[in-house]
C-alpha cells in the first residue's frame, strides 16, 4: 500500500451537527486517512484535538463498531456509566448495538492526537441519548433529525 501524504489530506475544523448543537465539536480537526488510502469497508481518521475540544455529542451506533486509539495527550471517555482518563497508548472500542453514549473530551492544557477507526455501514442510525438529537444515513442520504423523526430546518 502506498504511503499516506498526510498533509495532502484535507481537514475538517469539526463535525457538521445542526444548529443548536454546531459548535459543541469546535477544538475537532479530522483527516480521514482511510477515505486517502481508498478504504471502503471501515474508517480510520487522525484526530487531533484541541484542549477544550470534544470529538462529539456523547452517542451510540446502532450498526457501527467504533475503535480509538490515543497516540499523544490526554483525553477524558465520557460515557453512560462515568468517566475514564485516557493517555498515550490507551485504546477503547464500542460495539455496534450497544446503547453506551460515549464521547471523548480533551480537558488537558495541550493538543490529544487519537485515531478514530470504525465500520462503514451503508445504512446506520446513530443516537445522542443526551440532546434532542438523531442521526440517520441510508445508502448516501444522511440527515440530522429530533428523536420522533421531525427533521431538523
């Protein structure tokens, strides 16, 4: 496989959630490396975040396992049963299926650079058990609806 040109791959500032929630993932910048190399059956970003910043609303996939690995820093696992430091060398995953809002806070003083590495379903459901929120992709439709379906305007 050739070698990823890391600085070839563009940066997303934060993940793109509706209004009330835009700004809660400021402090996010994303590289999806897997999309560089090509990959279609599962994701890999690199992720560097900013102290204060957050990777997401705490949530859960109904289709999608999840897996992080921390490269640098310190980040704080906020999940349904409480809080967990992770550091250099730490790695977490969440099943697909499993109802455990989860989400990763940098709370330190410096830069956390993590890895982001999960399946890629073509249809999955996504919820935000913390916030009026849901996620839904079918195929290559995605929105961002409430929790009784009314989509977001």
């Amino acid at each position: 496989m050739p070698k990823i040109d890391q600085s070839s791959v563009p940066v997303r500032r934060r993940l793109v959630y509706p209004e009330p929630f835009y700004a809660e993932t400021e402090g996010y910048e994303g590289q999806r490396f897997g999309d560089a190399a090509g990959l279609t059956q599962f994701g890999v970003n690199r992720v560097v975040l900013a102290p204060g910043g957050r990777t997401a609303l705490c949530h859960w996939h109904e289709e999608e396992d999840e897996f992080v690995i921390i490269l640098s820093g310190e980040v704080v696992l906020r999940e349904d049963e409480g809080e967990t430091v992770l550091r250099a060398g730490d790695c977490a995953g969440f099943k697909a299926g499993v109802a455990n809002g989860h989400a990763l806070e940098n709370r330190s003083d410096a830069p956390a650079v993590l890895f982001e590495i999960g399946t890629r379903s073509p249809d999955e459901t996504a919820h935000y058990p913390d916030v009026d929120l849901r996620f839904e992709k079918r195929g290559q439709q995605i929105r961002f609806c409430h929790k009784d379906g009314a989509p977001y305007e």
